[in-house]
C-alpha cells in the first residue's frame, strides 16, 4: 500500500514543475546541468524517496513543490500542503546517479518538436573528446561509484560521422575500463552503424521510435524515417541481444493507449524494452510542439500509471525486465515509471 501511495507520488512529481530550494539552502552535491532529457536547460538535482528517485529541476526563485529542512531531515510540500515527509538528494555522476551519461553535441541537424538539446544556449556545446570522455570517468570513479557509461549525441555534420565519433568514445572507455558496461543512443541507418557500436564495446543500444504511430512521428520528427527506425531495432537485437536494446515511446503527442499498447506489444515482440515517456513542455520544446501537433492534453497521473502498468504486462508476456539493463534510462530510472523497478 505504502508502495503504491510512492508510486503515485513519483510520477506526480515527475509530471510535475520544478523543485524550490529553501533560501541559502546549500546543495549537498554538485548541480546537473544536462543538455539533454527532459530537464535539458535547467539546473537539476535527484531526489529519492523510498525506493524511488526522480531528477527534478531546482530553484531558489520558484517551483511548484518546496523543499524544506526540517527535524534532521529534507521534505517536500505542494501547495503548502504535505507531499513527501522525507526525501534524500543524491549525487549525479554526469547527468544521472551512478554513470556517466554524455551527451557528445547537442547539436542536431534534424528538428524533433519535442527535443529541447538543439534550442539549448550554444555556450553549452563541450568538447567531448573520446580522451576527454575517459579522462571524466576516471576522475569520477575516484571519487564514487560509476556503474556504467552512457553515449547519446545530436546528428551534427551526417549520420555516419556521428556514429563514427560514438564509436571512437566507446571504444576509448572499452580500452580503459574493460568491464564496463557501455550504452549507446545513436539515431542510425545502416545495420554497419550498429556493427561498427558493437565492435567498438558498447553492450547495450537505445534507437528511438519517439511516437506510438507512424502519422504522429511524421510530424514531430519530420527529417527521421519511422519504418527505418525499426528496422535498425531489428538489427540491433540480432546484434546486441534481446533485451539489451531499448527505444524511447513518447506518449501524450495525441496517441490513444491503444496506440501505446499497440507499439509497447510490437516493441516486446521483438525483443526491445521500450521506455514510455511521458512528453515534458518546457520553454524550449513548447512552440515546436504547438506548431507540430497543436494542443493535446498533457499527460495526467492516472494515464502514466497506466501506461507502466500496460507496459509490465507487455514485457511479462515476452520474458522481457529492465533490470537486465545496466546503462542509460532504464538503469537510472530518474524520469519514467519503470516496470520491475517502480512497479
Ligand atoms: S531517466 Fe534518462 S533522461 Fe532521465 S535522468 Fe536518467 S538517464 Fe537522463
């Protein structure tokens, strides 16, 4: 029962606005400031509760939840009103708990409406040479627990070079750090794309589908080629294995839960983890979503839950658990409702 109050209070939190800090509160651990994500843009901190956690942006200014200290402990309030009696911050490695997550350029040549990581401050943009990418890891595994290490990238000059330069990071962190888990987010178009990842180290790949139907995908990610994406996932499972391939299914673009039912089975079926996430409007996303798919309804609790909830029936039904997932979303677990591990 207490589970279930917490699972509610996760994702009403994750829907949710931003976190305000108390005046000359001192964060505990240093800010993440992620270009990539739904908190891409803003300054974020992760805040556990129980077997939960959820990285939400911070403020002192304003937000819709408030952190208190209080009675030797952190707690948050909605409305003035009790939300959570206690929670805990925990550290970020780069952008998540416990890996190092890069996002190699935030650039982007194509224009997803919900991608916030392109209309980011260019001032962001880091060089994130393979020699600097281990260089990073090594600093923060001396100073803590680094599971695994994570790649996404914008498409910055072409499909193969970008593919080419995750490959090159992959491969530098295989060199230096030879068991550890390595997870890749490329956008590919040719099985050799995926050949090229596996060779390299990585154990694990994300290639997103982004919506739960053809029609939708076209309009938010009109450059990206939909019936192209799943084929890549096909590939991707002979090559790197059922159940270490995932794909990121954006819900709340105007689908039905049919739709998300639909896409979740045909996902299973293959042998991939979708991830089902809930669409973020921030203030870098909200004008090209209205101009894509106007105004839909934003995604609502009762929805999310039902959404995770048709989602671990889907992966029971096909012997599929995220927890077999060392690297990226499904092992952080900070922005969705995540089977086996929330629920
Ligand atoms: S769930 Fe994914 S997007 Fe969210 S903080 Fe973790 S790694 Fe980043």
């Amino acid at each position: 029962m207490e589970e279930d109050v917490n699972l509610r209070k996760k994702s009403e939190l994750s829907l949710g606005g931003g976190i305000k800090l108390p005046r000359g509160f001192a964060m505990p651990f240093r800010l993440s400031r992620s270009t990539a994500g739904p908190g891409a843009g803003s300054a974020s901190a992760v805040f556990a509760f129980g077997r939960y956690r959820v990285k939400k942006g911070v403020s002192y200014d304003s937000g819709e939840f408030e952190l208190h200290e209080g009675g030797g402990r952190l707690y948050l309030t909605r409305g003035g009103e009790p939300f959570l009696d206690e929670v805990t911050i925990q550290p970020v490695v780069f952008h998540c708990p416990e890996q190092a997550f890069f996002n190699l350029d935030q650039r982007c040549m194509f224009s997803c409406a919900f991608c916030a990581s392109p209309r980011l401050d260019k001032g962001t943009v880091k060089d994130l040479s393979p020699e600097a990418i281990v260089s990073m890891v090594r600093g923060a595994m001396d100073g803590g627990e680094v599971r695994s290490v994570s790649l996404t990238s914008g498409v910055v000059d072409g499909i193969d070079q970008t593919v080419e330069r995750m490959a090159a990071a992959a491969a530098a962190v295989r060199r230096e750090f030879p068991g550890m888990p390595i997870g890749v987010e490329p956008y590919v178009s040719r099985r050799e794309h995926l050949e090229a990842l596996r060779e390299a180290g990585a154990s694990e790949a994300k290639l997103n589908a982004e919506a739960a139907r053809r029609d939708i995908f076209e309009k938010v990610c009109p450059d990206l080629d939909y019936g192209g994406v799943f084929e890549m996932l096909e590939a991707a499972v002979e090559i790197f294995g059922r159940g270490n391939v995932t794909s990121n299914v954006i819900y709340g673009l105007g689908e039905s839960d049919e739709d998300l039912a639909e896409v979740a089975e045909r996902l299973c079926a293959m042998g991939v983890i979708p991830t089902l996430r809930a669409l973020r409007r921030n203030a870098y996303n909200g004008e090209s979503l209205d101009a894509a798919i106007g105004s839909v309804p934003p995604v609502d609790t009762e929805r999310a839950l039902r959404a995770a909830g048709m989602l671990k029936s889907a992966l029971e039904r096909h012997g599929l658990n995220p927890r077999g997932c060392r690297t990226m979303c499904l092992e952080c677990g900070c922005c969705d409702l995540v089977p086996f591990r929330d629920l």
